[in-house]
C-alpha cells in the first residue's frame, strides 16, 4: 500500500506575489491531495493540480480573476510545449 507524502513548500498569492509556506500532502504518484497555508494571513485556493494560495485581505473576485488568468497562462504554456514537439 502507497502512503501519501508531506511536503513544505512556499508559493506565492495568485494577486500579489506574496510568499508563504504551505503543507501539501501528494499520493505517491505525485498528485495534490490537500494542503494548508501554514503563514498567517493566506488560504489555498481550490486546484486539483498543484497548491495555489492568495492573501486573506484579497477579494473573492480578485482571487478568481487571478486564478483564471494562472489556468490560461498555464494553458499556453503547454500549448507551446506541443508545438515544439
């Protein structure tokens, strides 16, 4: 039986770039099961991929405005990576 893997990692808020520490814990095939801002004043944003945080002081829009243009971001990036395949 795998077991899961913790991991302390820093990551910086989706708005401002603000670092913090975050607790992610992975299956053993590498895949985000949960974590946890382990700084004051963050919380982690809801991504099935890897752990995203933002500041406690931004707004519920201004989080989800950020998180789409990470998602779209990371869309090209990969798209790009195809086409130099």
């Amino acid at each position: 039986m795998s077991e899961n893997t913790n991991s302390v990692e820093v990551h910086g808020c989706l708005v401002c770039a603000r670092l913090f520490n975050v607790l992610a814990v992975y299956t053993a095939d590498n895949k985000l099961v949960n974590c946890t801002v382990t700084s004051p004043s963050g919380h982690c944003v809801p991504d099935e991929h890897q752990p995203l945080v933002a500041c406690d002081i931004h707004t519920e829009d201004e989080v989800e405005s950020a998180h789409k243009r990470w998602q779209s971001r990371n869309i090209k990036e990969a798209d790009d990576k195809q086409d130099n395949k």
